[in-house]
C-alpha cells in the first residue's frame, strides 16, 4: 500500500476494502467510513492513517446462495438506504 510520506506513524499505514452491493446513499457511505475509523482508533491507529475503499457492485453481478443471481435472491434486508 502507498504511504503518505507525512504520516507519524507509516507503520500503522492501514487500508480497508469492502465488497457490498450497490445502492447504499452518500450519506450511509459517510457514516460508514466514521464508523469504521471510529472501531480502529481504540486499536492505536491514527484516524488519518486509514484509507477506505468501498468496491459496489450491481447484485446482478453477484452470484449467492447455490449459483442464483442475488438480485433473484430474497436478501433479507434493504440494500438502498
């Protein structure tokens, strides 16, 4: 992973992927990533050493439970907030 030359702490230098599907609001995204940051730093990372990278795909593009295409699946929850 690329490290910012300014961090204070390079070796705390910490990247989160996450795989979802798509629909989620800018808003559900920011509360995301605080909330994601707010878990780390107790752990002794500096919050500005966490880079977030939120992959979304179309559910179609999913393939879940036994082969079906996800957006066939019933998933139990709402994907668009």
């Amino acid at each position: 992973m690329y490290c910012s030359p300014t961090l204070t702490q390079p070796e705390y230098a910490t990247l989160v992927a996450v795989d979802c599907f798509a629909g989620r609001s800018v808003e559900a995204k920011r509360r995301l990533y605080s909330e994601i940051v707010d878990q780390l730093e107790p752990l002794g990372i500096p919050r500005d050493h966490i880079a977030i990278n939120l992959r979304e795909s179309l559910s179609e593009s999913w393939g879940i439970s036994g082969g079906q295409a996800a957006c066939d699946v019933d998933l139990g929850f709402n994907v668009n907030v």
